[in-house]
C-alpha cells in the first residue's frame, strides 16, 4: 500500500505534522516530490535545507514549474510538495549535471540506476538551454535502451514561462543543465501510464521540403513564415513564435500523432521547432477545443481507472494551460478522483510507450502516472464495469463541437481526394509533387526527337531507392512516403536549364531527362544526387548497405542519335547502368555514353 499525501507548502511548520506521523518510515521507501512555482536558486536551497532537517536520508526529487498541480486544481507560484510512503518499494535517487551530450546523459544515468532494476523511473530534466527547449529524445533513447521493462515517465522543467533557467533537484544536489531521476524498485509496484493529446490534425498536409534537425527552411517550398501567414494570417504571424502553439504541426511517428510548435523565427523566414524534422515528413496544422477535450480526458481517465491506483502524477505542457485556459480543469479533475494528484506544468513531457518499444518526447500534451502496491496481482476492470464519465448534459453541449470537427475533417479529406485526381490529370505525382509516369513519356518522347533533329546530346538518369522493401516493412508505410518525398525533394535541386525534368517513374524509382548534357555532366549531377541523399542521413537499420538510406543510380547518355532510333532503347540502356548499380553492390553511380 502507498500512502500518498500532496500538500500547499509555505513554511517548514507545514511539514510538522506529515513528520510526526511518519517518522519511522524507513528512508529508503520514501519519496519527496517537489514541484515549485518558485524558481531561483536560493529558495530551491532553501527548501532543500528544511525537507533534508526534518527527513533525514529521504530522497528527494523536483523541478521548478511554470504552473503547479494539486489535487485537480491548477496552482500558480506556489511549492506543492508530494509524500510517497511505500510499503515494500524501494527509491533510489541519481543526478547528473551535464546536458551536453544528451545520449551519455542517459547511458549515465542507466550506469547509477541499474542496481536498482527499477519498475518505473522519474525522470525531471532541465527544460532550457540557450534560451531554447530542450529536445530530450536522445536521452530517453539511451535510457529506456537500458531498462525496456521499466515505464519512465516525467517531465522538462519550467520557470514560469520566462523561458531563461530552470532547474532540477535531488537531495545531492541542483542543475540548471542536467537531469534528476528517482528509481522505483519492488515486485508489488504496479505502474500505469496514459496521455492525452487533445489536438487534431485539420486542413490540408504540407510536405517539409527543406530542415536541418529541428530548424525547418521551407515547407511546401516556401519559408514556414509566409506558410503561417498565408493559411493562419497576419494576426498569428504577429503574435510569433508564442501564437503559434495555438495552431502546431501535427505529425504522426509510428502511427502515434505528435503537436510540435515553433519556438523561434529567424531572419530568413526559417523557424525553429521543440522537435527535429526529416525532409519529405508531411504535417498539418491542429486545433483543439473543450469538447476534443472532454472526449480524450474521458479516454484518458478510463484507461488508468481499469487498474488500481494509489498515487497520481500529471505533467502536462504549459502550452495547454496557456492555450486552454480553465478548460484545462476538464481533463486534470477527473485523473484526482482516481488517486491522491500532484503534478506540473512543463516544458516537455515524457512517455513510455510499450506497445511501441520507445519512450517519446512529447509536447502539448497531458501525461499521467499511476503507482499503486498489490499484494497479489492486479487484474484489470472489464470496460462495461467503467461508469461514463461524461454526462448527458455535458454531451449536449459538446455535440455542436464535435460535428463542427467531423465537418470540417471531412471537407479537408474529400478536397484532399479531389486534388489527387487533378494532380494525375495535370501530370504530377501526388505523393511527391514531381511530374508523374505519364508526363515523362511525353516529355521524354520530345526531347528525344528534338536532340535527334538537333544532334545534340541527351543524358537520362534512373534512380532507384536501395532496400526500399525492407524500409517499408521496418518503418511502415507512412514513413516510407516520408522517405520517398524526401528523396524528391533532393531531385527537385536538380534542373538548371528550362528543358531539364524530374519525374517519378513508378515506386521507388525516379528518373531526370537532361537535354543537352553531356556524359560527363551528367555523371557529376548523379554522384552529387548520391550524396545529397546520403547526407540526409534518414536512418535505415534493416539495410545491408549502410546504416542510412542510399540510391543506386544509372545515367545514359545519347551523344549523336540517328534516324531510325527509339527512345525505349536509350531508357533500357541506362535501365541497364542501374541493374549494374545494383549488381556492383548498390549505393553508386554506374554510366555509360553512347552514339545511336
């Protein structure tokens, strides 16, 4: 049994009580929890000194806040303490003041952790660095790597929206640029996790055509700053870069949708996002309102009410405070009648995600963690045993919401079917926004006769996606689109003369028609389309060829062709330099030239 108490914390008189009744708890089996609305260095220290006097050996763990959260009310510049007293768990703190490299962070923080072969593990990592957030993926990749069983749940921390400093803390110690963790170790532990979202997906989806890490450069082709201004308006574009987490990018990863916001504009129009972009990822803009809310907060409670719970934790991003306002309450209240709640308001989240194998940096978005101790296994409530948490009347009112989103989604879906069709018709590729089959035909058909009448040279390049198969059996469908239009948007740098061309020929495979280009130049033009996909480092773990995605590529040229001669034949000669591509061991440019 976990006895979980949540207190208002004002002045060390507070805590006299919650110490006389505990004081011959073990140490070891105790955590103290701090989020804290004050955020300076001097009264973490403070704190820190009269929690340490009063609960000698305990461990400690907290994070300084942009908005606190205690038993389902929101709390502003306040310090709400959290008490765990477990029965047969064991708690083991660890701190690690570097953030430099955030993958040996984590494998650091797993070195201090292992012997504790944790069930769940906190983690509190600083929410800032250079006046930016900080984007925690690395870290939790290279933690949860070494504790798959565990749920690690958590959040960055705040500082009141002033997005300077903040902090973490154990009883060890404070870090303004490092990472807290608490481990929870014990067979009786029962830990739960969920999240809300809230935010979906509307309109139609943009292609990110141009992002190195988390700083995009242009999205269908122009700078993310005139796409805002064109779609969301002047009034958003204004008000940047914090109007924006009202309308963020919705992207799916692993079939799971993701709200990532700006969190900077730059002077070239480039905006820099919480999270790091691929070149070819398609996103849309998202919205969310208090009836999407009710609905994920009813999903959300419902999923963590079908298991026991005796303490309850909430991070959950400022944005949604910001942006949400007291509708907020609609999804914090019902998780405080699950269980005694604490929590924060954050600048990150984190979430273990065990169906998928990864624990995922998330933003905008509400995560909850459940602990409770069993004495014989846990089963869990039938779905028809759970009471509805939303009422008839509050259904009422959430109806108009509800098919103001259904219309609207199902407007943006048919347009984005109508627009399909004209794309196929006007001879582009939907997928990738390069020709399609059939305009190359016949633009390939017309070059060919106008080099045949000029005597000048033609040059054909084919491009074919090494172990793209495999790619879409490991990543799934949805990133294999995403890599496809990534390899476009390389092939899209490609024409420098009016008469050049890039089409996608079918599947993987891409082909670019250079009139009046010789062998030589063309060949140079290959190696540097080799390299630049290369350099987008997509990775590609199932490849036999590299570690990241590769092209093979063939390219043909026709330096004189005579009368008599076809087309066709120039295309299966240089079908023919990417068959020995492959042949000669993939990632490579193999050309021939030829007089016909």
């Amino acid at each position: 049994m976990i006895t979980s108490l949540n207190i208002h914390y004002t002045q060390p008189s507070d805590l006299l009580e919650i110490q006389q009744r505990f004081q011959h708890h073990p140490a070891d089996k105790t955590l103290i929890q701090i989020f804290s609305g004050q955020v300076t260095k001097p009264e973490i220290e403070q704190l820190l000194q009269d929690l340490k006097a009063l609960f000698p050996g305990v461990p400690i763990l907290g994070a300084t806040t942009a908005g606190e959260i205690l038993e389902g009310k929101i709390q502003e510049h306040s310090v709400v303490l959290n008490f765990c007293f477990f029965d047969a768990t064991a708690v083991q703190t660890a701190i690690i003041d570097e953030y430099d490299d955030l993958h040996q962070a984590g494998k650091t923080l797993a070195l201090a952790l292992k012997p504790a072969n944790p069930q769940a593990i906190i983690l509190l990592g600083c929410g800032l660095k250079d006046r930016r957030t900080v984007d925690a993926t690395a870290l939790l990749n290279a933690l949860y790597a070494e504790f798959p069983a565990a749920i690690i749940a958590g959040a960055q921390a705040g500082d009141n929206g002033q997005g300077m400093i903040s902090y973490v803390f154990t009883e060890n110690g404070i870090t303004a640029q490092g990472a807290v963790t608490a481990a929870l170790s014990g067979e009786s532990l029962a830990v739960h996790n969920s999240y809300n979202l809230s935010w979906v997906p509307i309109g139609k989806k943009f292609t990110i055509t141009k992002a190195v890490g988390s700083r995009v450069y242009s999205i269908d082709n122009q700078s993310p700053l005139n796409l805002y201004n064109h779609y969301l308006g002047t009034e958003v574009v204004q008000g940047l870069p914090l109007s924006a987490a009202d309308f963020p990018l919705i992207i799916e990863h692993d079939g799971i949708p993701m709200a990532i916001h700006a969190m900077g504009v730059n002077e070239d129009g480039s905006f820099d996002y919480i999270h790091s972009f691929h070149s070819g990822e398609q996103v849309q803009f998202g919205f969310c309102h208090s009836g999407l809310l009710a609905i994920a907060a009813k999903q959300t409670s419902d999923a963590l009410r079908a298991y026991p719970a005796q303490a309850a934790f909430i991070y959950s991003c400022v944005s949604r405070k910001w942006i949400l306002g007291q509708d907020i309450n609609v999804e914090i209240a019902p998780i405080a009648n699950l269980a005694p709640t604490a929590g924060f308001f954050a600048y990150g989240e984190y979430f273990t995600h065990s169906d998928l194998g990864k624990c995922l940096f998330f933003s905008q978005t509400m995560t909850v963690l459940t602990l409770a101790e069993l004495d014989k296994p846990e089963a869990a409530v039938l779905a028809d045993q759970l009471k509805p948490l939303i009422t008839a009347e509050e259904s009422k009112q959430l109806k108009t919401l509800r098919v103001l989103h259904r219309l609207v989604e199902r407007s943006a879906h048919e347009i984005e079917i109508i627009n399909h069709k004209l794309s196929e018709m006007a001879h582009e590729d939907f997928l990738t926004g390069l020709f399609n089959r059939r305009h190359f035909d016949q633009q390939f058909t017309a070059e060919f006769r106008r080099a045949q009448r000029s005597g000048e040279p033609l040059s054909l390049i084919l491009l074919d996606v090494d172990a793209f198969k495999l790619y879409n059996d490991t990543y799934g469908h949805v990133k294999g689109d995403s890599c496809l239009r990534a390899v476009a948007a390389v092939l899209k740098q490609v024409p420098q003369r009016p008469g050049d061309s890039v089409s996608r020929y079918g599947g993987e495979e891409f082909v670019c028609i250079l009139p009046n280009t010789d062998f030589d130049g063309a060949m140079l033009l290959a190696e540097k389309i080799r390299q630049d996909v290369s350099r987008l480092a997509i990775p590609h773990s199932t490849s036999a060829i590299s570690s990241y995605l590769t092209v093979s590529i063939g390219v043909q040229t026709a330096e004189q062709i005579t009368e008599g001669q076809t087309p066709e034949l120039l295309i299966s000669m240089c079908d023919q330099q990417l068959y020995a591509a492959k042949m000669n061991g993939r990632n490579r440019t193999c050309g021939s030239r030829s007089s016909f």
